[in-house]
C-alpha cells in the first residue's frame, strides 16, 4: 500500500493490535504499491505474492505491473470460472481464454491482437517463473522459436496475435488538438469563448499538462512525475524552444534524454506554479496535509553533471540521491522548505496540494473527451478526443512534417545537399526517433508515423509551395488537412456542421 494511503490502527478496528504492519511488511519483501491478489473466497497464495513482490516482476515500471495485475485477474477469474487455482492453468485452458477474448460471441467486450498480446506477455512471465522455481511442472503458455530482428532464434508464446498492427493509433492535426484543450480541458463552448457556468479545477495544470505532452513528446509517466527543478524556465530571447532532462529511472527505455517544449507551454507551467499550484500548497500547509506524511526535505543540491539531491527525513537521517535515479515513488516523498513550510517538488498536485498520482490523468482526458463530444457534437460531425499517448503520436507526426519543411523548404537544400546533411546530422526519422527516445526505429516509422510511412511525404511537401518567406501556421494547417485527409487515423476538424 502507498505510504500516503495508510490508515491508523486505532482508526479501522481491525487492524488494531498491527501498528508495526508497515514492519512487518518490510520484513518479508513487500514494499509499497506491490499489488496484493485475493482469490473469490478471499484466500492470499503466498507463491503468487512472492511472485509479485520478489521476483523480477517487483521491478517493472509502475504502469506495466499495473497493467499485467489486471491481466492476472482476468485469467485467474476465467480459471476459477472453471474451477481451477492459478497453478493449475493448463495449455487448453489457455487457448480457450484466448478465443473467448478475442473472438466469442459470448463475450461482449472482445479485444485486439494488441492487446491480447500484453497479456499473454504477463503470462509468459508468470508461468516462466513458476515452472523454473518448480512450483509449477509444465508451462500452459506454450512457445515457438522464430527469427529475430538481427537473424537470432527467439522463443515467443504460440498464441501471439499476428494482427497487433494496432488499429487503435490515432493522432491529432495541431488545430484540432487546440480545439480539444479549449473545450475539453478550459471549459470554451463551441464558439471558443468562456462557457458560463464553467467550474473546471485546475484548468491551468491540465492544460499546461496536456501542452507538455503533445509540445514535447514525452509519455504520460515521463511528464507526470516531472519535479519542479527539471522544468525549463523562461528567459529573455530564450528562443522557441527550451531544453530539459528526463531521468533516466522514469523514462520507458531507462536511458536519460533531452526533451524540448515550446516557450508557450513553459510559460503555462511558470503560470500554473505561481498560480493554482501555489494555491492548493498554501491550503494544504493551512490545513495540515504535509505534517504527518512520510518525506524527504531537499537541504540543497551539488553536482554539475550529475546531479545530486541531498535530503534529511523526520527521523533525522541524511541522505543524497541522483536526480536522473530518483524513482517515481521516490520523487513523490520530496518536498523542499518554502517560505510558509515544506511544499512537493513534484510538479502536478491534485486539490488536496499531494502529488497527483500518473494514473490519474487518464481520468483526466476521458473527463474532457466526454465534455467535447457533449459541446461540439451539435457543430462538428466528428468531436475530437484525445489520450496522452495519442498527444504523444500526434507529437511525432507534426516533428516529422516540420523537419521535413525545414531541410526541404527553409534550407533550401538540393538533393546532394540533403544526402550531406543527413551523413552529418541524421535524417528527420532519426530525429524523431530520438526525441521520442525509442530504440528501434521500426517503431517510430511503422506504429507511430504509420500515416506518413506508407505515403510519399517528400512528393507531398514538393506538390506544396508556401506563398514565401518563412511557413505560417495557416500553410502548415492546410498541409496537415491535406495529410489528415488522405491518411487514416489522423484527426481534423472538418469544419463541417452537421445538420440542425
């Protein structure tokens, strides 16, 4: 459990007599947010809970434990449905589950190949355990050798999906993104002037938030545990763009890397920081909120290259820590001495002035979604709507369309200058890659850039001459409704009313 989320012994009647629980618990391996799994009748499997709080399971990413949790559940469930323990799951069993989600008519929330594939990922690991501790004979997630990337055999499950060519990608032009966070996220009707009425809570974060992401390209758990030490801050004749580190213990591939955000957005974050986030830290020290929660006040920082947060608990113990090591969880506890007290180095607080947990935003975004659907579906055919990882897709494709632009129009660049470019700098897909920080650039061109990878896009820019000058935003609009009209997946606004 989360050590912000622990109720008093004295306070529940049932844990009374365990006020050394959170010991106790430190004793035998379980840590803090490490997932607990009852069975229907309400029984614990101590294999399974070393399994999810000792092996190297404990020590995936938050969101993917999360996720495989999940998948856990439904299998067991669907085991249990049969009158089976966890343990033993057997390969028909398997192959059955998987028909039931994916294709039985019986099941009215059927899923993709995507989708299925995560999960039985989250089996293949589980099993694979179980059998190499013996707890367990025969694995029922059986595998196949087939040829990896660089010609190595690889064993993976038979019952991969072929169709994991995620349908569900989707992206945004920049127009219709803006038009989302007007309405979704501040609470503008469909004209784009103030609603009345409107009572949104902390608009200002959640649309900095969601700036962040579609302005930087950065994933829902790289932007939320962001602290307010690592956020770029505006300068005179700063530029367009400024430049900021993301941690390596919370990026997807666990490398550090640079990030940029336009100056626009910095100014939303500074904003927010002096405004609604101020506020609800005042509260918060008002009411109390931080004196009994367990903490780590920064003394001071040192370290050029690496960064060094030095801290003191309440117990009295010092301490340092890398920034770029410093775990969610771990960021969570930080908290810094501000004029009337500690206040969170953690950037986005919810209205209680604690740090807003990254799975919360997902709320977030589906509360705005239900807004635009409800405002704009009376003037706009289709209403936008919008996840963080699609401001992440929708990130990577206007990168590609402007660096394109930029070697192309701006540069001036021939052919043969192009060739010598890009032997020096890399090409557009290569920046691209980096900026999202993937490994393999299979996955930027063909899950994140699909649109563009299937099309011709240097015949596009070439079919498209500027009036000239520098490119306005209203000809790089018409650009991307060109793109967004001759690609799948890709959101507009049609400006199309629908009939009264």
């Amino acid at each position: 459990m989360p050590e912000d989320r622990r109720v008093a012994g004295d306070r529940v009647s049932v844990l009374a007599g365990w006020k050394d629980l959170a010991v106790r618990e430190d004793r035998v391996g379980i840590h803090p947010g490490d997932p607990i799994l009852l069975s229907p009748d309400f029984r614990i499997d101590e294999v399974l809970t070393w399994y999810l709080c000792r092996s190297s399971f404990a020590r995936l990413a938050p969101e993917t434990k999360r996720n495989y949790t999940d998948d856990y559940c439904l299998f067991f469930d669907f085991l249990w449905g049969r009158g089976r323990w966890w343990s033993e799951a057997s390969a028909d069993d398997l192959w059955d589950f998987e028909d039931w989600r994916t294709r039985s008519p019986r099941n009215p929330w059927k899923i993709g190949g995507a989708r299925w594939n995560r999960g039985l990922a989250a089996l293949a690991r589980l099993y694979e355990w179980a059998v190499q501790r013996e707890y367990m004979l025969v694995n029922p997630v059986l595998m196949r050798s087939v040829v990896g990337r660089n010609g190595e055999p690889v064993l993976v499950p038979r019952a991969r999906a072929k169709n994991a060519r995620t349908s569900e990608v989707r992206w945004l032009t920049p127009r219709a993104f803006r038009r989302w966070v007007d309405v979704g996220l501040r609470g503008c009707d469909a004209d784009g002037l103030a609603a009345a009425g409107w009572a949104g809570r902390l608009a200002d974060r959640n649309a900095a938030f969601a700036n962040l992401l579609f302005s930087s390209g950065m994933r829902l758990a790289e932007g939320a545990s962001l602290l307010t030490v690592e956020v770029p801050h505006l300068q005179l004749e700063g530029g367009r763009y400024y430049a900021g580190r993301l941690a390596r213990a919370v990026t997807k591939s666990k490398r550090a890397r640079t990030f940029y955000a336009s100056s626009v957005v910095v100014g939303e974050i500074e904003g927010y920081v002096e405004s609604s986030r101020a506020r609800v830290v005042r509260r918060a020290q008002a009411m109390g909120r931080y004196d009994d929660l367990p903490m780590r006040l920064v003394t001071h920082q040192s370290g050029r290259h690496r960064r060094l947060l030095h801290w003191r608990d309440r117990n009295g113990m010092v301490g340092r820590i890398p920034l770029t090591e410093a775990t969610v969880d771990e960021r969570m506890s930080l908290f810094t001495e501000g004029p009337d007290g500690p206040e969170p180095l953690w950037l986005w607080l919810n209205e209680s002035g604690l740090p807003l947990r990254p799975a919360s935003w997902e709320g977030v975004f589906r509360s705005a979604n239900e807004r635009c659907e409800t405002v704009l579906s009376p003037v706009l055919s289709q209403p936008p709507f919008c996840t963080p990882h699609m401001a992440r897709h929708s990130f990577a494709l206007v990168m590609l369309v402007v660096l394109n632009h930029v070697m192309d129009r701006r540069m001036g660049l021939t052919p043969e200058e192009r060739r010598d470019f890009r032997l020096l700098y890399g090409d557009p897909w290569r920046m691209v890659q980096d900026l999202l920080g993937h490994a393999q650039l299979e996955t930027t061109k063909h899950i994140y850039l699909a649109p563009v990878a299937d099309l011709q896009l240097r015949s596009l820019l070439a079919d498209y001459v500027p009036a000239g000058g520098p490119v306005s935003e209203e000809e790089l609009a018409t650009l991307f409704t060109r793109l967004a009209r001759e690609s799948e997946g890709i959101q507009d606004l049609d400006e199309q009313l629908v009939t009264q």
